[in-house]
C-alpha cells in the first residue's frame, strides 16, 4: 500500500490496476449472472475487520483498568492480522533495495509497543489495514462494472448463409458476415443495415434519449436492442473492435492515465522512509556514541519514531475530507472517498452530458397545434393522438398517453391496431382511422407514417409527430426532452466557481444540443460525439491546463468520467459502469447538488491546509524537543495526541448545515423544500 492510500484512503482513480479482462474471449462470462464482489469475499478486508474488532475490544477493556492479560492478547491480534501482510510487503520490498511506509509503519507500531505504547502502535496498525481494504474495494467493484458493461453484447448472433441460418458465438463473427437481428434483439456487432426497418435504442452509446430509426445503409452498434422491425446487417467491424469494447479499453486506459500521481507520491514515499529511518537510527546512535546507555537512547530513539509518525498527518487530512462526504452524503451527493473529495476541489472546468443529466432524459409533450379548420382543440386532438397511441410500447407514444393523463382527458377505444416500425401507428378510433406519425420529407409524402422515431425537429428543438384523421392533418404534436428545473442555475453556479462557462459533450443531434445549451446559457455546444469523442475532448481541455469535471449518467459516459480529473454520476437512471467510474454520485439526480459539493470540495482542502500547518507545527516542535533537549515519554505522546484532537476537531467543523449551503446562500431544492436526508 502506498503513502497516497494510506493518507487518503481507497484510491478510486487506480480503479483497474488489476489484469485487463481479455474483450474477445467473454462468451462464458456473459453467459453467467452478473456478480458484484462482497466485501467479505476480499482478504484485506477479513483481516481489516478482525484487527479492528481486536483493537475495539481492547480498547474497551484498557480504558477500564482491566488487567494486562485481558487486553493484551487482543492487541496482539490487531497487531498480526492487521500488520502481517504490510510487513510482507515491506520486507519484499526491502529486498528490492526498496524502502517504502509500509515497512517504516510497522516498525514505528512495533517500536511503540517496545516502550510500552502499544495501544499507539495497534492504532497505526488498524488505520494501515482499514485503507488497505478500502483500496481493493474499489479495485475490485470497478473491475466488476468493466465485465458487467460487456453483459450488454448477447453471446450469440444469428448468421445468415448459403444454406440458411445458423446461431454462432459473436466472437466468431467476421467482417462482412450477414446478420438478421430479430424485433427485441440486441445487435450482435457494429454494421450496416442491408435490408429491413425498425428503430434502434442505442443511449448506451450516444446518449440519445429516443430510439433512432434505422434502415438501409443507416449504422447499428454491438449492444444496441433492436425494436419492432426486422433487419440484416453486414458486420463492418471486428468484434473485438466494436464500440462497446472500445469503451472498456477506454475506461482502462482513462484509469491508467492518472498513475503519474501516484508515481509522484511514491518517490515522496520512499524519500520520506528513507528520511525517518535514518533520522531515528541517528538519533539512537549518537548518544550512544557518546556513552549513554542503551535504555535511555533506545527510549529517545522510539520517542522520536512516535512523535515523526505520520499518523498525525493522516489525522489531519481526514477529518475534514471525511466531515465534507458525510455532509455531502446527508444532502444526497455520494462521494466515493477522501481523495474524490479532494479532487473535486481543484477542478477548474466543467464537462456536461446533456441526456439523462442536464435534461430528464425522457420525452414529453411541449406543444399541442390543432390544424386550421380541423375542429379540434387542443384537449380534443391530444386526446385523439393518445387514443391511437395507448396499445403502444414506444417511448414517443407513452408520453403522449402520460400527457393525455396528465390533463385527465377521456381516450376512446381504438381498433384495428397496427404499427408500421419507423414510421408510425394507425388506429381505428370513434369510426374515423387515425393516423399518429412522422411528417417525412420528400414529394412522395405517404398519409399514413408516423413519426414515433423522428429526428426532424421544429425550432423548439423537439420531435415533431404529426396527426391525421382520415388522411387529412389535423395538427401535430412537439416532444421534447425537457432541461431539467435546476440545469440553468447548476450551469451558473459553475461558471462561477471555475470562471469558464461549461461545456456541453453529447451524442445528440446538434439541434436538440443546441436547444438545451441556450436553455441553460452554455456557450461551448460539442454533438453527435461517440464514447471516444467525449473521451477526446476532455483530454483536449486537460491538456490546455484544465482540470476538467465531467457529469454524466450513462454507459457511454463512462470512458470520459475516467478521463477526467473527477467525474459525478447521475444516481437514479444511471447505469452500472457510470455509477462505479465515477468519484461521486447525485443520488437524487439534483443538479444543483453538483455545486454545492464543489464548493464544499474547496472548503474541506483549506480546512486541509490549516490542520497540515497545525500538525506540522507540533511534530516539529516535538521532535526538535526530542532532539536538543529531553522530551519526556508521556509528554510526548501527549502532545502527538493533542495536535491529532486539535486537527479532528477543526475538521468536523464541516459537519455543520452551513458549510453545505454557506451564509448567504439561496440554494434550494429544485421542488422548493429542503435539502431531504439520505
């Protein structure tokens, strides 16, 4: 374990650090049921949980006088299953000609014990296997996400040949292979469609909240479930090579791409070691040297091993990191760890998903247009278009009924029911054939299709669905997937803490981009980008000097929430491998949170300052003491403690309701009320 984890916990950013999981050869692990790793099944944390039950029931009986024997044997425990594999560690990395804190921490705990405080020394022990298992835990559950996100290619495709048909592993596929994609299938690899018509949910990969119409030469992606038509489609791309795969090597290559730190912090680490070995062997040594004898050197020696422990500098960061996610937490905003929230705190750019996070993500009806001379109302037609649409499973069509619903209208009976996949609906209702579709482009307009999967939009930005009644318009409907009630002041609201206004990376069209970003007052607008483009234009800002923020929900998202330097996650609708890449989560998908936690991110790194300055203070004050004068045992100990009391209680100053919303803040839930607990 590295100074970096022990400082600050589980290290989210080095989240794959354990052997990629080989793309092309997944047809078993698909086949099994998705599995998220317990913490229990993890070693370090076992040992974790026994050092740390041992210490708390030692603890228990120390501080009440009990005899030596009762609680000495359970210190031992925390001692062993919390110190023996940091020392194993330690020691192969010593044979190495490697000094690192895992070593020098067991040493300092031993050391203690030596002199007597042995209850410092199993507390440096348990603090060491607590971050130790929090570390593998997120190791572990990331790589889970990564297999999991590859549950979304069906194992099998359905091959057609010479002679017929035949179901194959999708890795055996090959470019230029013919496949037939069955109405609710999932699309087996990327291609192009050669024949048929249907529609495509595809917001795994662009983000688009609306299933997209697809016909001939229009092209599907590998994970992607087909709708109600059926279509053949040519493979243009290896397997291996598929969009869906690429945004698993992303994830691991964004992962891989925040090591320098921790190459940084390692070369602290070793220096650090080096420096506190050889001042305590130095401070043992020299009076010896001088005839002292080898109680009183070893007594100072030790005194100085405690009083230049870093435990003091951990206690000093904590506290206030961990005071910033338990507000965060009671205000809905899950941050992942210490150093999440800390990262969180220097971005100075911020990155927006547009569906399913700036916007809800599904479509509603904005406008209602009765044609001239149609006789109807608004009431009357929307009532007309649900009436068609209620035997329908289509996104479009479930929000016309919801609309209907909405303004408690009566719908007819419809009969004779059919669905034409890409164009539309068409329904008997009160006599009169109904027809709910999309207005197609062209001379050879058809009366009859249906524009349940349309892209053309009006200048609302929105769907356009156009009703005829006997052949004849008599209106149209707009949906639209709406911003959400807080997108505008979370767009402000960052704008004002980083000084830049945020930009908008999606996978929707430029139009309906367009139409949220002048909604939410954002000025950089990037459409139609795949995983890889979102990923790309991250990089492009950070290598401008930014470090970038970036909010997202779904999978598509997840490659460039692993690129930037932090990444938030919309909770309710967002998927698995977004949820686990990122470094926090907007539990209840409110905005406006997003802010707020940045703000808090800021006031949690001074409140960091302010403790590193304190702690520092008292550690070199005590060990100048030790070294040019006679610091008593206890005293120094005492003063050890007291500087790691001092800083922990400065830090739970972010445990008040002020430090979420500051004086003076108008901050609010987007329905009115209060911030509601978790």
């Amino acid at each position: 374990m590295s100074l970096h984890a022990f400082l600050y916990g589980a290290r989210v950013s080095s989240t794959l650090d354990s052997p990629p999981v080989p793309v092309p050869a997944l047809d078993s692990a698909r086949t099994a049921p998705r599995r998220r790793t317990h913490v229990l099944a993890l070693p370090e944390a076992r040992w974790a949980l026994l050092a740390t039950a041992a210490f708390l029931s030692a603890l228990q009986l120390h501080f009440a006088d009990a005899p030596g024997w009762t609680y000495g044997p359970l210190y031992a425990i925390a001692y062993l299953a919390g110190g023996w594999e940091p020392a194993l560690e330690g020691l192969r990395a010593l044979r190495g000609k490697t000094l690192d804190v895992d070593l020098l921490m067991i040493v300092a705990a031993l050391g203690a014990a030596a002199i007597g405080q042995v209850l410092d020394g199993a507390l440096l022990i348990v603090i060491f296997a607590t971050s130790g298992a929090l570390e593998a835990l997120a190791t572990a559950r990331t790589a889970d996400s990564v297999r999991g996100l590859l549950d979304l290619a069906p194992a099998t495709a359905t091959r057609v040949t010479a002679d017929g048909e035949e179901s194959v592993p999708v890795s055996r596929l090959c470019v230029g292979d013919e496949l037939l994609i069955r109405p609710g299938e999932r699309i087996g690899a990327d291609g192009r469609v050669l024949d048929g018509t249907s529609e495509a949910d595809q917001a795994t990969i662009t983000g688009e909240p609306l299933p997209v119409p697809k016909t001939l030469v229009d092209e599907v992606f590998a994970g992607t479930l087909n709708g109600t038509g059926a279509l053949r489609v040519r493979v243009e791309r290896d397997p291996a090579d598929s969009v869906i795969a690429r945004i698993v090597t992303l994830v691991e290559e964004a992962s891989r791409t925040k090591a320098p730190t921790q190459l940084f912090i390692e070369k602290i680490e070793q220096r650090y070691a080096v420096g506190v070995v050889a001042a305590t062997l130095t401070v043992f040594a020299v009076p010896l040297a001088f005839g002292a004898d080898l109680t009183g050197a070893l007594l100072r020696a030790m005194t100085f091993m405690i009083v230049a422990s870093p435990c003091a500098v951990v206690l000093a960061t904590m506290p206030p990191l961990l005071s910033a996610i338990a507000t965060a937490g009671r205000h809905g905003v899950l941050v992942k760890s210490a150093l999440a929230m800390e990262r969180l705190g220097e971005i100075d750019t911020a990155a927006l998903d547009k569906t399913g996070t700036l916007t809800e993500g599904a479509p509603e009806v904005t406008a209602v247009r009765p044609a001239t001379g149609s006789g109807l109302d608004e009431d009357a037609l929307l009532a007309l278009a649900a009436a068609a649409e209620h035997p329908s499973e289509h996104p479009l069509a479930r929000a016309i009924v919801a609309a209907a619903r909405t303004r408690d209208l009566r719908l007819a009976p419809a009969r004779d029911f059919a669905a034409k996949p890409g164009h539309g609906v068409t329904a008997t209702v009160d006599g009169r054939v109904v027809t709910v579709g999309r207005p197609d482009s062209g001379p050879d307009t058809d009366a009859d299709t249906d524009t349940d999967v349309n892209t053309d939009t009006d200048v609302e930005g929105g769907t356009v669905v156009r009703v005829e009644r006997d052949g004849a318009l008599v209106g149209t409907l707009v949906l639209a997937d709406r911003p959400r009630a807080d997108a505008a002041e979370t767009a402000a609201g960052l704008t004002a803490l980083t000084g830049t206004s945020p930009v908008l990376l999606t996978g929707d069209n430029p139009r309906a981009a367009a139409q949220v970003a002048t909604a939410t007052g954002i000025t950089d607008v990037r459409a139609s980008l795949l995983p890889e483009d979102k990923v790309a234009a991250v990089r492009e800002l950070q290598r401008a000097g930014r470090k970038v923020l970036f909010v997202g929900d779904g999978v598509n998202d997840a490659p460039a929430l692993a690129a930037a330097h932090s990444g938030i996650a919309m909770g309710r609708a967002g998927s698995d491998l977004a949820l686990e890449t990122a470094d926090a989560v907007v539990v209840r998908d409110e905005l406006a949170a997003i802010p707020a936690v940045v703000r808090l991110s800021r006031a949690a790194r001074r409140l960091v300052l302010q403790n590193l300055l304190v702690a520092g203070t008292f550690i070199t004050v005590l060990v100048l003491w030790d070294l040019l004068g006679h610091l008593p045992l206890p005293l120094g100990v005492a003063g050890h403690e007291g500087s790691t009391v001092l800083v922990g209680l400065n830090g739970l100053r972010l445990l008040r309701e002020s430090a979420w919303r500051p004086r003076g803040s108008a901050w609010r839930r987007p329905d009115g009320g209060r911030p509601r607990a978790l």
